[in-house]
C-alpha cells in the first residue's frame, strides 16, 4: 500500500468487535501520529490490566482492523496498538528493530512479507490454517493470508474507462495526468511492474514502462495519495487495489472510477494478499498469536467483504453476493504469482526498470 507512516492506538472496549530486496527499495518515511478513536472515545497504549499487542501493518484495512480490536479487547482485555506503513516500509522497521524487537504481528503485502521471512523476521505462530489453502500461507508456518485483495486501476469519472486498454494508457491525451506508484516501495506499484511481466515478458514490461514515462507525472511511493489526485481532477489515471479504493468510494464518497486495463482483449490482474506473520522475539508473543487465531476465525473473516471489499482465503467463508468486491471482479481474471521467485529476482528487476524509465 502507500508510503506513509502512521501510528495508531487502538485501545477500545466497546462492542463485540510478505533475502534479497535491495534496502533502497525500503525506505523509511517519516512518522506521522494519529490515533483512532473508539466508539466510547478513549485511546490510549495499554489496556486496563497493560496487556497490549502491537501491529505492524500495511494500511489499507483501517475500518476492519477496527472493528475486529474492538471486538478482540471487549472479549480478552488485551488491547491493540496498530502502526501503519507502507508494504516495505514494515518489514524495513522490524528490521531496523532486530535489538529490540516491538512489533508483535506483521502484516503486509508480497514480495514484502517473503522478504521478512527470508530474513528471519518472523516466526512459526502454531496457530490452525487447515482451512486456509496451501497456497495462501508458508509451509513453514511463517505467514499466511489474512485478506485477499485485488490490483486495479482508478480513473477520473471524466474518463470512460469501461474499455480502456494498456496502450490506451499510452495516449498523448493522458501526458502528465496518469500516475503509478513505485515499483520497489509500493506494494501496488510492484503489483504493476509484475502484472507487465506476466502479460508481455520481462523486455516487453520494461518497453512499456519506458514508453509509459511520457505520460507518467513522476515516482510516487505512496498509492493511496495517488486517490485523492484522481478524485480532484488533477491526475485522469493511477493505480490502486480493489479493497482501498472500493472502501475510499464507501467511506469517503470519491469519485473515480475502478478498472482494469485490458490486453488482446482481456482483462486480468494479480493478487496482492494481505498476509500476516509472528514477529521473531515478538514481546506479547501468546496474546498476539490469539489474536491471529481472532483475525482467521471464521467470524472475522466473514466481515472482509461488507466491511473492507477484501476476500477471505479461508475456504469455509463465502464471499458475500453483495456488499463485497464481486461485482468488480466479474470478468477479470487473476494471473497467478510465484511471489518466492519474484523475491529472488526483484533486486535485478527493480535495476532494469530503473535504468529503463531513468527514475
């Protein structure tokens, strides 16, 4: 997701409520701090007793993640304080941390959450996955999907995007008012670049980013930042994922537009999961393995679809008929990833792209 930081205390008591990435590719923003408020409107870092969990997350499923702390600290006491960053952003923090572990959980988006485990950055939680399909977790126990998501495209409702192609993107009429997020800090924006691969090879997604530069206003490490410029008119195109972008729609009214570019006349895209992981040296090791065991159970995972536009991996939740990111998934299909692989080549693929668009 997007490359900002933000540290959130989520401490309520109301109702039942991803070895070798180059380090440049993860670069630290500076911390911003906010706070949720809880619906009785205390915040704070410690629960009545002091048990607190930290969360190190990419942002993206703040109103999920809410409800369910909520839910979670009225039933066990413990309390959830939650860090927001970007993808990279989280694991370059546990990294950094390494002397002095804080973070108790991670969640953030592949290759990210594969980079943390190749460096020892996580640990196997013991927790039941047995309804959640191999190829949505670690075989070591490492990791594993917490919330399906989707990238997309968003244009500006003054743009018919209904039928919009990638060289469509190319279009003179699109110079300086479309905008990607960097592949390499952005989830998303890495999304992007593996999307390209998948549809045209490596050469041919390096051709098509250098030629796509014309129109591109410039780098961007944060994807959602990128909505607010489409909403306002001041970028007609930009890059996104189906669960930001259909809550920012929901919870904030934006007017843009969600799609996906087609090529040889079909449309397609490529997971980018939220999975999540036990940091190594966790300080709240048990509670927080509880609360992984709370955010995979059956109850929570049923709220994805109505309340984050996200899919459950676990096989025994249906995804909803309506309130969930169905309707804009019909008819687009998704490419498989062997993110592992990815990871191991990002370091040579992230130098290519760079020399080829000269970001």
């Amino acid at each position: 997701m997007h490359l900002r930081e933000t540290k959130v205390a989520v401490i309520v008591r109301t109702s039942l409520t991803r070895r070798g990435l180059a380090r440049t590719a993860l670069l630290l923003a500076g911390a911003t701090a906010v706070a949720f408020s809880s619906a009785c409107g205390g915040t704070g870092t410690e629960s009545a007793d002091g048990r607190t969990i930290t969360v190190y997350s990419a942002d993206g499923v703040g109103g999920w993640y809410k409800n369910r702390f909520a839910e979670f600290t009225e039933q066990t006491g413990i309390a959830v304080n939650l860090v927001e960053a970007g993808s990279g952003e989280v694991v370059n923090r546990v990294d950094k941390e390494q002397s002095n572990p804080q973070a108790d959980l991670v969640v953030t988006l592949p290759p990210f959450i594969q980079k943390a485990e190749q460096s020892g950055l996580l640990q196997p939680s013991g927790i039941d996955t047995a309804a959640i399909p191999a190829a949505d977790k670690d075989p070591d126990g490492n990791y594993v999907t917490m919330a399906n998501n989707f990238l997309c495209f968003i244009a500006n409702p003054s743009v018919d995007a209904t039928a919009l192609t990638w060289d469509d993107l190319l279009k003179p009429e699109f110079r300086g008012k479309l905008q990607y997020s960097t592949p390499g800090q952005a989830g998303d924006g890495t999304a992007v670049l593996v999307l390209l691969q998948q549809l045209r090879g490596k050469q041919g997604a390096l051709d098509y980013l250098a030629a796509l530069q014309a129109n591109n206003v410039g780098p961007s490490s944060s994807t959602g930042k990128l909505q607010a410029k489409v909403d306002k008119g001041e970028l007609l195109i930009a890059n996104g994922d189906v669960q930001m972008n259909l809550t920012t729609v929901k919870e904030k009214g934006s007017a843009f537009n969600v799609f996906f570019p087609a090529a040889d006349g079909k449309k397609s895209t490529v997971a980018v999961p939220y999975m999540m992981g036990l940091a190594k040296g966790a300080p709240h090791k048990d509670d927080a393995t509880e609360l992984m065991r709370f955010l995979l159970s059956p109850e929570a995972q049923a709220e994805l679809g109505p309340e984050a536009f996200a899919v459950s991996p676990r096989t025994d939740v249906a995804a909803p008929a309506e309130g969930g990111p169905a309707a804009t998934m019909r008819g687009v299909e998704v490419l498989p990833v062997d993110w592992t692989k990815v990871l191991t080549e990002l370091d040579a693929d992230l130098a290519a792209y760079q020399k080829a668009t000269g970001s």
